[in-house]
C-alpha cells in the first residue's frame, strides 16, 4: 500500500542560490517526508554573498497561488518566509483567517544575513497586527525579535524573560532563537508556549555556513507538525534535524551549504533513529532522521 504524504505549504520568497527561502523549504519537506507546495511572495536574485535584486510578486497573484494551491490540496501545515509587503502580508493573512485549520509557523523574517532588507518597514504592523494573531507559532531570532519587542536581547540570562515578553504581547507560542548570541559555546533556543518553558541546546559548529538555516528550521517545524507531532516534539525534532544538516554540510563550489538529506551512517544519527517515528513511515536513507531533539530542558 502506497504511503499518503502529508501536505505541507511555504510562502515566502525565491533564493535564486538555492540556500535559504522557498528552496530550502522544499528539501526540508522532502527530506521529512511531508509533499510540499508553494507560493511565491518575491523573486530574487541572490548568492550566499548577498541580495542583488528584489521583485515583489502582486498581492493579487499570491491569493491566486494560495486559493489555487488550497482548493485542490488538503494542507495540514505551513510556514511563511519572506513577506515584504504589507499588501502582501493583508493577502496572506485573509488566507489564514479563512482557514484556521492549518497550522502556521510564522517566520518573522525581516533582513537577511547579509544584510538585505526582506520586510519594508510599514509592512511590521500589519505582520504584528494581521498575520500574528493565526499563527500557532513564532519563530523570530534575537535580533527580529528585538524588532518585535523594541529591547535588545545578547544575552543568554534574557532568553526566557524575553520569550515570555513576547508571549505576553502576542498571545502565541514563541521560539526565540539564540543562535545569535555572541561568545556563547552552546546554540540555544527558548519555546514558551504559555505554561511551559522548553530549552533547546546544540554544540556551536564553528565555520560552517549558516545561510538558510532560520528557513530550514520553519520548515523542519512545519514537516513535523504536518506528521501530527506536538508543538514542543516538532521543535525539538527540528533542532536536531537542522544541527545534523549544518554538521553533515555540503561543498558547493566556493562554499558550503546545509546537507537536507543528511548521510544516515552519520555516526551522531543512530542514537536518535528509533526515538521518534511518525504514523506507519518506513524511511529510506534520505528520510531517516525522524528524531527528537537529546538536549530539552522543560519547566512547569
């Protein structure tokens, strides 16, 4: 008997390199196992040294994908990426509050690493006000969320009071993303779901690449979502799945990107193999690290 993928969506924008944005959404969801679709938000025109070129794709036409997409195929879960506009993000949004069975991981992305700005500066009100308020998630990293609160966070200590903060304002579980904090030894992410606080720790890997690894992670949580997993088991399992991708790099040409299908001899993936298993899956070699995050630290 034929295995049934869930159905995953990405909306967000198109990275011409293949590192980051709806490209790297696709090999994530493929690599998990979920069937992805997409809708184009921009197009752009980018390498892992920066954005050359942004070209918004019309509101109009991105509710044209998104009705299009939605009428023929049944989405258990999806994530946006980059936005940009806020006519774009009024267009996604009447989509969500029309269908508010689908869950959403809303990354907040608003500048790239290199840089570039992803989110124009009137189009964040109507991200907090709009588009916020349906997702069953947030994704921000320190400085997007420093953004959303107006408080500088580079501190491990401010990790839980600020995703509290950002809790409080918002009404939605955070994931604040500590990956940027400097000097510390540990990657650490914070999940505050409104009772508990989940702590997520992985070594630093020193001098890999990290473009596209905010996009990874979404989707990573939205793959496992999708498999019916818990908010706080899909981060996890996106934790682990997303450090395993930037150990397990790949050399492409001048530069290295994120493996999504991370080799399963990997000696660091046995440990994890039986720990997580979704529904009646039988994995092959490029989706065998359904697995669950080994460092958690919960508080009630």
């Amino acid at each position: 008997m034929k295995k049934e993928y869930p159905i995953t969506l990405t909306i967000a924008g198109s990275d011409s390199g293949g590192g980051a944005g709806v490209q790297a959404d696709l090999k994530t969801f493929s690599s998990l196992a979920t069937f992805g679709t997409t809708v184009f938000t921009c197009l752009t025109a980018q390498n892992p040294d920066g954005v050359t070129g942004i070209y918004e794709i019309s509101p109009e036409f991105v509710s044209n994908q998104l009705q299009t997409v939605s009428n023929f195929f049944p989405i258990k879960a999806a994530k946006t990426g980059m936005l940009y506009s806020k006519d774009i993000i009024k267009a996604v949004s009447v989509f969500f509050y029309e269908n508010p069975d689908i869950q959403l991981v809303l990354d907040p992305v608003m500048v790239a690493t290199s840089g570039a700005k992803l989110l124009r500066d009137d189009a964040i009100q109507s991200l907090t006000e709009d588009l916020i308020p349906l997702a069953k998630i947030i994704t921000p990293n320190l400085d997007e969320a420093s953004l959303l609160l107006g408080e500088t966070i580079n501190q491990y200590d401010q990790l839980v009071p600020m995703a509290k903060k950002l809790f409080q304002k918002y009404n939605i579980p955070i994931l604040l993303k500590g990956g940027h904090l400097p000097n510390a030894s540990m990657a650490t992410d914070v999940l505050f779901d409104g009772n508990s606080i989940f702590e997520f720790s992985k070594p630093y890997l020193k001098g890999k690449h990290t473009h596209g690894t905010g996009c990874t992670y979404s989707a990573a949580i939205t793959s496992f979502l999708a498999h019916g997993k818990s908010l706080s088991e899909a981060v996890g399992s996106a934790k682990e799945y997303l450090h395993l991708s930037l150990e397990d790099d790949i050399i492409t040409g001048p530069t290295h990107h994120l493996n999504h299908f991370p080799d399963p001899t990997h000696q660091q993936m046995f440990a994890y193999l039986s720990i997580l298993k979704i529904k009646n899956f039988k994995f092959s070699k490029h989706c065998s690290c359904m697995i669950q995050c080994s460092s958690i630290h919960c508080e009630i």
